[in-house]
C-alpha cells in the first residue's frame, strides 16, 4: 500500500499499527463461526530505500521477513540490518 503525504515516522509508525491491530480483531462469519488473523508490516520509503516499485516491494519485503523472525504482529522500517 502506498502512502501519499505521510509527513513524520511517527505518522507511519501509528498507521501500521492500526492496520495490526485492527486486523487481529476478530471477523465473525455467516455461519456463526469466528476467525482470527494478524499480521506483520514492512515498510519502504521513497526515495531512500529504492526509486522504483520494485525496487521498495523487495525492501519492504525484507523488512517483513525480518520483522517476522522477531516475533509476529509488528511492523519494521527498512535499514541494513534487513538484508538477506
């Protein structure tokens, strides 16, 4: 997901965590039954961490998966020591 006009880190700091935290609720279904997901987020900025969408996919990728050996259910910014 692209973010326009985010001005600060805190700024995506607080929308990751709303996407975490709204995604770990529960869905309830149809059929009476309930389910629960969560998630992890990794995240690439322009220009800094590539200028292409390919480019800050594989970054922010590699933020997710090293997020994900920590511990689920957080979010990463890019940096070096995300790289595989």
């Amino acid at each position: 997901m692209a973010m326009e006009g985010v001005e600060t880190l805190d700024d995506v700091s607080t929308v990751a965590q709303k996407i975490i935290e709204e995604l770990s609720c529960p869905f309830f279904l149809v059929n009476g039954s309930t389910v629960k997901i969560g998630c992890s987020v990794g995240i690439a900025f322009f220009p800094a961490h590539g200028e292409t969408w390919e480019d800050l996919l594989a970054r922010a990728d590699q933020a997710l998966y090293h997020v994900k050996k920590s511990g689920k259910g957080r979010w990463k910014i890019y940096n070096s020591d995300c790289s595989i």
